[in-house]
C-alpha cells in the first residue's frame, strides 16, 4: 500500500517539479546571456519543464494502469 501511495505522490508532482528544474535550467542558461533575456528563460524554462512534465505524467499514469 505504502509503495502505491509514494507512487501516487510522485505522478502527481511531476508537473510542478518539472517546471521548477526548467526555471532553474533557465536562470543557469541565462546568465550567460544578456541580463535583460534573464526573464525570457525563466518562463521559457518553465515552459519546457511544464511540457516535459506533462509527458512524463502521462507516461506514468499510462503505465500505472496497466499494471
């Protein structure tokens, strides 16, 4: 039971941990760059760690199904 529920937790945190790492990627790749672009990607990192995010739950809660 305990197994199933970590499970559980960790689907359901995909998404927010995912856009979290991409701001964090982006604000590493944006010092890099100019200083005024620091904005741009944190939100495109955000973004892209939104929509990796969303793969993966649906890959997982796919997965969980199955079995």
């Amino acid at each position: 039971m305990e197994k199933s529920r970590n499970t559980k937790v960790l689907i359901d945190s995909l998404i927010p941990l995912g856009m979290i790492f991409g701001s964090a990627i982006g604000v590493i790749f944006g010092m890099f760059f100019n200083p005024s672009f620091l904005v741009f990607s944190i939100s495109i990192g955000a973004g892209i760690g939104l929509l990796v995010g969303v793969i993966a739950f649906a890959f997982y809660s796919k997965r969980g199904k199955k079995s």
